[in-house]
C-alpha cells in the first residue's frame, strides 16, 4: 500500500498541450485528479465531478427527447451514464 502525508504535493503522471490548452494527469495519495490549464477538474475521490459534467451535459442538450449521453475517461475514471430523466 502506497503511504502518503495529506501535505505531500501531487505527482504529475502525463500532462498534454491540446487546442484548447494543457490537460494533465497527476496523482495525490490514491486519488488519481485531471487539470486543465492549471484548473482542478475532477478526481476518483467520490463520483461528484462525473455526476456535474452529465448534468452539464443534459443542460446543453437543450430539453431534447430522450437524449443518450456517453461519457467516459481513461482507467478509475471511466463512467458510462445514460440519463434517463
């Protein structure tokens, strides 16, 4: 098992320069976190983040019938929601 001290910094693991700037990948203790340009976005700490984005996403669908929403991530991230509201 992995020891880590809460005021241990985070490691970054991957970072990427894309069109719309840099997303990086960064491990703190055993939670696994994704930054984009230097911004927290979500971690595996409790599936709050995910739950956000969907709502996010069925907000931008603008009242649609039946809209289907796939999201996924890479490793402890991956989620697979279809919203049925």
């Amino acid at each position: 098992m992995r020891t880590h001290h809460p005021s241990d910094p985070p490691v970054v693991l991957d970072r990427r320069e894309g069109p719309y700037g840099e997303v990086a990948l960064r491990r703190h203790g055993d939670l696994l976190q994704i930054i984009a340009n230097g911004t927290f976005l979500m971690d595996t700490s409790d599936g709050r983040s995910e739950r956000l984005l969907v709502d996010a996403a069925l907000r931008a669908l603008d009242g649609r019938p039946r809209p289907s929403v796939l999201i996924g991530g890479l490793g402890r991230f991956l989620r697979i929601i279809v919203p049925t509201r």
